[in-house]
C-alpha cells in the first residue's frame, strides 16, 4: 500500500492533514491523523467542507483504529468516480531528461509495441536497453518520482511527488515489478538488490505495468519522470508517457 496510501496521503494533504506515519523507511506502515482542516483560499468556504476529530492513536496499541467524528460536507459538485478506477497502464513513448542535454551515467533507450484497445490483456513488449556507466543501483541511492497528469489538453506538472531518501532499488522492485523483473532479475546475485554498471537489455519482452502498491488511478495521460541518484549525484532522469485506461475483466 506504499504508492496508494501516498498518493492518497498526497491527495489528503491538499486538503490539508498533518499525519505521521511509523516505521517509515520503506515498508508496511500504520497511518494516523492528528489533524483535519481545509486549506481554503483567502478564508472563502469552497463547496466541500470537513470538520473531523479523531480519537488519538495509541502507539501502544498500534491495532487499534481511530475513531472519527464529524462530517463532509457538499453544497454542490458532485463526487464522481467513473474516471478513476482498476486500470490497465500502457507506455507511448521512453525518453530521459537530462539537463542541459548532458548524457547521463544511467541511459535508456527502449521502445514499446502499440497497446491494442482490443486486446487490453496482451502485454506491450519491450526492446532495448538500460546502459549504466558508472554508479550503482543499490538501496543508498534515493530515488524521486514526478508525475504530470494532463487534463484539457493542458500537463499539469508535479501532479504527484514522491521521493524516497534511500533504498532506490527496493522501491523499483516493490513498484515497478514488470520493469524490475524483465529489466534486473535475471541479473540479480544472490537476491541482493544491487546492479552494476553494464548493459541490462531486453528483446521483445512482454512487460506486465502492474503497480500493485497502487490498484486504481484517475485514468488519462501521464508523463512520469524517474530520477535516481546517490547523494548530489544525479544517475538518471528516465521519462515515460503513459496511459492508464479502464480495466476490463
Ligand atoms: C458539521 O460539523 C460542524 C462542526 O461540528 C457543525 O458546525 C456543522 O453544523 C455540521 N454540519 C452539518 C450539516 O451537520
Ligand atoms: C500482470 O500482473 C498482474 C499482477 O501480478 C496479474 O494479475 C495479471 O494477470 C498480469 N497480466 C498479464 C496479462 O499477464
Ligand atoms: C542501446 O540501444 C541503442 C538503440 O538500439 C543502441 O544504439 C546502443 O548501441 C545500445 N547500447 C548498448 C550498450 O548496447
């Protein structure tokens, strides 16, 4: 629940929390609020209002769930989630973004077979290759992910942020497991997840984009841009246009 829970958390924040969560180098969590209230521009009430309490956690009985009292409150919009939902995720296009178009010690190359719409469980395949000069792909480096979203043929960039100080590696291979699996595993000694610089390629790889930590999304178009680094290091600035539509059974 990493992804989905941040998201949410991210989500929440707008709208204002202050929360803590334990345990919080990458792995399972307990999330609890402190504080509910609204971020309302100049004081002015917008349309949807919380006023919420809730009881205090108690980190001796992590089990036990907090009690919320209060409401949510709609004078008008209406909540609609036929936009958001299971999805099937697709890649259009690989690119990097390296700044001042300097390359990069970690470069990828990589194309994608087109998504058939008619065929939403065939999975895109994947030729190319990931070049790593220098550095190494290991659990010290810090990895950050930014997602643009667009809507009315506008990106709204940084739509989402989520950085992780450390363990790059493990957030790659718990997120991103098709990528990890037909890109790294085969390369992996001894389970360590820690890769050295050399060429990690693929030739027509069917590539599953199941982000298990995050099971449903607002469907549409996305850029998502995947820096990793070690310390002021920037590694790599991977780029992937994607697309999330509706899952079919
Ligand atoms: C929601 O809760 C607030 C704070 O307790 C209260 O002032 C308000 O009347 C409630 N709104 C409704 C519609 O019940
Ligand atoms: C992709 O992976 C998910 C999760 O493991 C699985 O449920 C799904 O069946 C896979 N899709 C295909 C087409 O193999
Ligand atoms: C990676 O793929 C690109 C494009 O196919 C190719 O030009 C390049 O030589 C490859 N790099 C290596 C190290 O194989």
């Amino acid at each position: 629940m990493i992804m989905a829970s941040t998201l949410l958390a991210l989500t929440l924040c707008s709208a204002g929390i202050q929360g803590k969560a334990i345990n919080s180098v990458i792995g399972p969590f307990i999330a609890y609020a402190e504080r509910f209230y609204m971020c309302e521009t100049d004081n002015q009430p917008l349309l949807w209002r919380w006023f919420l309490r809730a009881t205090h956690f108690n980190p001796l009985r992590p089990k036990e769930l907090q009690r919320l009292t209060g409401n949510v409150t709609a004078t008008g919009g209406l909540l609609d989630d036929s936009d958001w939902g299971p999805y099937i995720a697709y890649v259009e296009r690989f690119y990097m973004c390296e700044p001042d178009n300097r390359p990069l010690p970690w470069r990828w190359v990589l194309r994608a077979t087109h998504f058939n719409p008619f065929k939403p469980k065939e999975l895109q395949r994947v030729t190319g290759n990931l070049t790593f000069s220098s550095g190494l792909l290991d659990d010290s480096d810090w990895v950050k992910v930014i997602v643009d979203t667009r809507s009315n043929n506008q990106w709204k960039e940084n739509a989402y942020v989520l950085k992780f100080n450390d363990h790059a590696c493990r957030a790659i291979k718990v997120n991103i497991p098709g990528f990890y699996e037909q890109f790294l595993k085969k390369r992996e000694v001894k389970g360590a997840c820690l890769f050295r610089p050399g060429v990690y390629e693929t030739n027509d790889a069917p590539l599953n984009w199941t982000f298990p930590n995050v099971p449903a999304l607002p469907y549409g178009q996305y850029r998502f841009r995947l820096m990793i680094g070690k310390a002021k290091n920037l590694y790599a600035c991977f780029v992937a246009d994607a697309r999330a539509v509706p899952k079919t059974d």
